[in-house]
C-alpha cells in the first residue's frame, strides 16, 4: 500500500512526463544533423505546434494573398463537423506528441463557427491536453466573445483564452473598413480587439493571450516598422509576420512575394522597435522557416531574455534547456510543479545560482529593480516576442513531399531545401484517418484542394430540406 503511494507520487512529481520524454527524443532523432545545435528548441524543449485542419475551411473575409484553397468557401461551417474531427485530431496528437502542446483552432475563420460549437473545440483540446489557440480574423463583437467565455448564467466557462488576432491591409471586407489602402488605417481594429479582451478580463476575470499575425508582401513591408512602432504598446504579447507565399488560391496571388526575405522583414520589424532584436541563440526547427526573439516589456523598455553575444546568457539557456526541457511549466499545478523543479534542482544544485545571475542581469537591462516593481504593480510587464514563420511555395512543397513519401532524397536544390524543412517542422497537423502528422506547408500545398472538393460534397453550402422533383 505505502510503495503504491510513494509509486504515484513519484509519478506525479517526475519532472518530465515518460510521453513527453518519448516524444521529444523521436522529434530530436527527426531533426537533420545540423539542426541539432545548442539552440535548438525542438525535440529538446518544445514537440512543436499544431493546428486544426479541414475543421471548418469557410472564411468570411477575402485576402491577396489567400491560403485556402479555392473550394474553401463552398464549405458549410457546421458545428458537430468540427466538433467531432478536433476531437479526433486532438485524440491523435495526444498520443503521437504527449500529454501537452501549443495547438492553433484554425482553418477558415473560426467566428463563423456558433460560440457554443467554437468552445466545444477548445474544450476538447483541453482534454486532450492542447493549450488552444483561436485564429481570427478579429472581425467580431464583444457579444461573440461573451458568449464565448462565459455560460449563457453569466459565470466563467474558460479562465483564460488565446486568440492570433490577423490584420493588415491585404485583407478585403472588414466590417468598416472593407478596402484599407494603409496599414495605419487597421490601427483602431487592432486597438479595439484587444480593449474586448481587456474588458472581459477587468469584468469577468477571464485571462488572455493575445498574437497579432500579419502577412507581408513587397506592397506593405515598407509598412511593417510602423505597425511594430503602434501596435506594441496595444496590449499583444507576440507579433507574428508572414512573408506570403505561393500557397492556396491562385486567383488571389498578384504579386512577386519572394521579394520578401525573412531578413528583411527582420530588419523593419527592429526599424520599428528601435534597436535590434537577438534571435541567434534560439531556434525553433528550421532557421529558413522560423526566427523569434522572445522578450519582456517591461513599462515602455523591451529586454530579450537572452542578450546578444552575453556567454553567461548562453550559459543559462544551456542549463534550461539540458535540465528541464520537457517540463511542464504551464499546466502543472503550482505546488506540483514547485515539487518537480525541486528535483531536478537536487540533481543540478548549480543552477540556482545561475537562475540568480539570469535575474539580476534581466533586472539590471529593464532598468533596475525600482522600475521592474513598479511595472509589476501598475501591470506594465507582460511576455512580448517578435515571430517572423515563412510558409513555402506549393511549387517547392509538393515535389519534396512526393519524394519524401517514396523514401527518396531530391536532388534538384530547391525541392531539397523544402524536404529539410518538412524534415525539421514545428507545425504540424493530423490525419486520424490515416494515422499521419503532416506538415501545415503539405496541408495547404498538397491535400487542402483535394480536401475540401470532398468537404463540398460532404457540407455542401445550401442543404436541400426536400427532393428537388
Ligand atoms: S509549416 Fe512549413 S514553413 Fe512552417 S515549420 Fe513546417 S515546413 Fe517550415
């Protein structure tokens, strides 16, 4: 009886949960030799993210570019549809990736879904252990998210909520604004959108995360610096950009997109900030794919949590990520988790004073401990980093993958960059019915089209109610 006991317990103590030791080690043996470098986050730290896909492909709003394909919007959006395939993409996420992840509720706008049905999605990703996060175009009102975050009696249905709010002037039909010629113009949008989340937390105490995504072309990267300049101090706690690709609906590409590269939208993103923002010492899979600096705003100063070129920084993140990748910091109950880092900290006792060191010199960047408490107390301090995520061609995606599936290297050297890539994905989406985690660069590229004629067949936009005879 008492080893059963010490048994569970210690169990639920670990620090890292057997799955997720699991998953990480298979992520890591994945990832091309050069990948695996002291930065890497994946398969030492994080499994990835994931994302819904074919759940309700509808969108209300149409952009240039667009990433649906062009059978999207002859989908219905039906709610027991998405219900039961997030269910089931969840399910197998669950058990290929382990007990927790970041997952994305995406696919078309998922306003469009009924608040009861979009809250059974999140619900469902909860149990399956995803932190979920909604993709919005952010054309919807206050009343929506109510309806979302609360029980029709008024009381709390989710403690907190993430939501990637996307604007930016490629986008056509917003309710009052449906042409916007300038970025500047989508400034009270993105302003109001995130005063919906602050008024529900001040009233309900609903807790939030908020991204602002945008897409970047040659027409609006001249742009970009002064959305980073305006939209920073709005209250987002991750500014995510996309330099469009040639993925989706080819009616809506009317430009050349490869004009724009990850460095230079990198560059106008720190034009916007002032100063340049440290990336070199995380990554997260591909450098070709992904580039984040991840940070604190502390008051109005913006400091990295690893400075640039700072060995003692380096130092830290190698202990982090050697000595408590796979810990789950975000879900395990206080107490718990205080008892889990309390075990590795016995195995590694020298990390406290490198945990020390780390905060003091945090403190010292964000201006002293004055201004660190002050901005504490008036919640002025909050998460903020900086994501640029390039999807890649179709052109470039559907070759690789088909070679990949044959177990065959490519050869020519822009289908194989894209296999390293998928090789080295951070974003992947499921396939119960086949047991598959595919790329989101092969969902898009490869099976959306094919996928959503047969959605149309399946949730065709107008129901017949009798025969047509
Ligand atoms: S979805 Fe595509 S661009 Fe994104 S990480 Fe995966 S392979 Fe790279």
């Amino acid at each position: 009886m008492l080893s059963r006991w010490r048994r569970r317990l210690e169990q639920a103590t670990r620090p890292v949960h057997d799955e997720t030791r699991m998953a990480l080690a298979e992520r890591w043996r994945a990832l091309p030799q050069r990948l695996q470098t002291p930065e890497q986050l994946l398969g030492r730290f994080a499994v990835g993210c994931e994302g819904t896909q074919g759940v309700f492909p509808r969108c209300n709003l149409t952009c240039s570019p667009c990433y649906h394909s062009a059978d999207a919007n002859k989908v219905r959006v039906d709610g027991a549809h998405t219900r039961q395939q997030v269910d089931d993409q969840m399910g197998l996420l669950r058990a290929r990736r382990g007990p927790r992840a970041h997952a994305q509720l995406i696919g078309g706008e998922v306003s469009l879904l009924a608040p009861e049905d979009h809250a059974a999605a999140l619900e469902s990703m909860r149990r399956h252990g995803r932190e979920p996060m909604s993709m919005t175009h952010g054309d919807f009102d206050s009343n929506y998210l109510h309806r979302l975050a609360l029980h029709p009696d008024g009381s709390r249905r989710f403690g907190r909520l993430s939501f990637a709010g996307h604007f930016d002037s490629l986008m056509r039909g917003r309710r009052g604004l449906p042409r916007p010629r300038s970025e500047s113009e989508l400034n009270p949008f993105r302003r109001r959108f995130a005063e919906m989340f602050r008024e529900l937390a001040g009233e309900h105490g609903v807790d939030y995360f908020l991204a602002h995504n945008m897409t970047v072309t040659p027409h609006n990267i001249g742009q970009v610096a002064a959305v980073v300049h305006d939209v920073v101090p709005m209250g987002y706690s991750m500014l995510s950009f996309q330099p469009a690709a040639y993925v989706g609906d080819g009616r809506r590409w009317s430009q050349d997109f490869r004009e724009v590269t990850i460095n230079d939208l990198w560059e106008q993103i720190e034009k916007g900030m002032g100063h340049p923002l440290p990336w070199q010492d995380l990554a997260f899979g591909d450098p070709r794919c992904n580039r984040t600096s991840w940070g604190l705003l502390v008051g109005d100063r913006w400091i990295p949590i690893l400075e640039a070129g700072s060995t003692s920084d380096r130092r830290a993140r190698d202990r982090v990520l050697n000595h408590y990748g796979g810990v789950d910091f975000g879900w395990t109950p206080r107490p718990a988790l205080l008892v889990k880092l309390g075990r590795v900290l016995a195995r590694h006792p020298t990390d406290m004073v490198c945990a020390v060191g780390w905060v003091a010199r945090a403190v010292r960047r964000a201006g002293g401990v004055r201004r660190v408490l002050t901005s504490l107390t008036r919640r002025r301090l909050r998460p903020l980093s900086f994501v640029v995520h390039a999807f890649m061609d179709a052109d470039d995606v559907a070759p690789a993958w088909e070679l990949m599936r044959a177990g065959v290297t490519a050869k020519e050297p822009r289908v194989l960059a894209a296999q390293e890539r998928l090789a080295a994905c951070t974003y992947s989406m499921a396939h119960p019915e086949t047991g598959e985690l595919v790329p989101a660069c092969v969902q898009h590229s490869v099976l959306d089209p094919t996928q959503n004629r047969g959605l149309r067949q399946l949730l065709p936009l107008n129901v017949l109610t009798r025969s047509p005879s």
